[in-house]
C-alpha cells in the first residue's frame, strides 16, 4: 500500500521561486488582451508537492507551461535550483532541462505514435548525452522496470497499450535524465478511476524513491490531499488562497474555495448538504482591473470588495487569502 506524502522539512532547501508571474494572451476574434495568469507567486522546496487547483480557465496549464519554458512569461521571474531560470538559453537552458520535466495530461498525444517505446523513452538520453550508445538498451529497460513495465515492452509502438500504460511510458521518458522538479499536468484525467489510483501511487513511490518535487496541476479535489503537502487555488489567473490541504479544504478561507469544496459530489447523495450556488459567470478576462475578481460572484461582497484589490496575505500558520473577510462562508455541514 501506498503511504501519504511524508511530512517535508520545512528547512529544506527552495527549489523553485515564482514571482508576479503574468501572461496575456490575444483573442483570435477581436485582438483583445485576455490575461492567463496575473501577478502570481509561489515557492517549491526540494521533495515537497504543490498543487494548482481551479475550475477551467482559472491559469493552472499555463502556469504549468511557463514553468516549464514551454511558454514565454509577459513578466516575472522564475528561480530554479539558485539560478534566474528565464535567462538561461541555448547550451545552458538545454543542460538545465534535464532537472525539470512535464508530464503531460494525454498520453495519446504527447508520445510519439510512429516511434517504437524504447526509442522515445531513450530520445532525452541521447539528446542530452547522458548514455552511451552501447547502454541505452539497458538504461531504457531499467527505466521500463521503474515503472512499471516489462522491458520488451521497448520494441512496441505507443498504440499497443492502454492509456494506463501509455502513462507509464510518458512517466519513464520523464524519468530519463534524473529530473528533481515534474510539473504533472492533469496526469489522471484522462484515465479511468482505477487505473489513475495506479498512476498516482507510482507517482508517490517515485517521489519517495527518488526525492522528486511535483507541481501537481489538477481540477481532481478528493484526489489533492492524497498527493500534496500545499495547495494553492486559482481564480482569474490568480492565487486566492494557498495552504496545507487539511486547512484549505476543510476550512475553506476564501468565499471561492469554499464554494468549490462544497461542489465536490458526496458519497451519498443523501448525505450531501446543499452546495454554495454562484450566480453568474466567471470575471472579465481582461483581469483585476479594480476591486477583487471574484466580488461580482461572490456572496459576503460589500462595497470595499468593488473597489480595492486584496492581496495574498497571511490568516493563519501557512495559510494565506486574498480576502477582506476570510472565513466568514463557510461550506455547509453534512445533516
């Protein structure tokens, strides 16, 4: 059986520094900004999981990417291992990469459906010299076995297995240059029940094994608690509320999460209270412009809300909201 992530020391080293992160994108249409992400900031020490959560649209895939470099940040800074993560390009970014890799939502499409298993698994070992031709085959298979999988499996192409294996492949090409830092997006989504509960207890065995950090980008909330030390939850492209996951979703501090807890289907539907309705639509997606995101939507609004933008500040131990009146919706109880 798969153990919960263990306590991370909090005197552990930082290994990932985000701050005031912004993207904005150009509506196809009309040409008009539409920001993504909007002033966010986080921090990943070495070994420890943090998790994006958030209705879609909410940043977390682009945050994900940016981290990642698969996009270009508008503003910010990103520090990885002690070093300005964005400044860093051609040979140096190319041997940095082997420290932080993406395992993508859809295996289906992030492998390769041409090239055979052992090719694709083996592709970051070539790329970035770390194997000798001669030990490929070998270094391949070891990776296979880690996770999961027979290591004849390396002569077969993508199409011959499930999704669920399929994933594990995705997992081991992760795998292949010894990265510290995964950025998971939505790695069980596209996977049914039983076989994503496989997935995440090799995800879980690997971290202990290995000591890898995770940003665990995820709109599965049952799922969070088992795979997290800290998460942190988006809006507009914002972090309104960042915390262990026992404190967030158990008491809720910002209006948003509490109505997001609430919407979580119960084991029984008998047993289930009524949920936080929200009226209207999610804000503008030109951003905060002035007031707080979420007042339009939210139910304890009063007219500071309308006016000044809160900022992320601390409530408790390790907890942080951006809200004038924390605390005050609570998630209904269970009768």
């Amino acid at each position: 059986m798969t153990a919960l992530p263990a306590e991370r020391a909090l005197d552990a080293p930082l290994l990932l520094e985000a701050a005031d992160l912004r993207k904005v994108y150009r509506a196809r249409a009309t040409g008009n900004p539409v920001v993504a992400v909007d002033g966010v900031s986080f921090a990943i020490r070495a070994g420890e999981t943090l998790a994006l959560v958030g209705e879609s649209g909410s940043g977390k895939t682009t945050i994900g990417r940016l981290v990642a470099r698969l996009e270009s940040a508008d503003a910010g800074a990103i520090r990885f291992d002690g070093e300005d993560w964005l400044a860093l390009s051609g040979r140096a970014l190319r041997r940095k990469r082997r420290d932080l890799q993406v395992v993508f939502q859809d295996p289906q499409t992030s492998l390769n459906p041409r090239m055979r298993v052992g090719d694709q698994v083996g592709e970051p070992l070539r790329v970035q010299n770390l194997a000798p031709r001669r030990d490929l085959a070998t270094r391949v298979a070891r990776l296979l076995e880690e996770v999961g999988l027979d290591p004849a499996s390396a002569a077969r192409f993508p199409s011959e297995f499930s999704g669920g294996q399929r994933q594990r492949i995705a997992i081991a090409r992760a795998l292949a240059t010894r990265p510290r830092l995964l950025v998971c997006d939505e790695p069980v989504s596209a996977l049914d029940a039983s076989i994503a509960a496989q997935i995440v207890n090799l995800l879980l065995d690997l971290q202990r094994d290995l000591g890898l950090a995770y940003l665990f980008i995820s709109h599965d909330l049952p799922l969070v608690p088992r795979v997290a030390d800290r998460v942190a939850v988006l809006y507009l492209g914002r972090i309104i509320e960042e915390g262990e996951p026992a404190a967030v979703f158990g008491r809720p501090l910002h209006p948003y999460t509490a109505a997001l807890v609430s919407s979580v289907p119960r084991d029984r539907a008998g047993d289930a209270p009524p949920r936080i309705s929200l009226p209207g639509e999610p804000g503008s997606a030109l951003g905060w412009e002035r007031g707080c995101g979420f007042a339009p939507r939210c139910p304890i609004a009063r007219p500071r809300c309308r006016v000044e933008t809160p900022g992320l500040d601390e409530v408790g131990p390790g907890s942080r909201a951006a809200c004038f009146y924390p605390g005050e919706l609570r998630v209904p109880a269970s009768p």
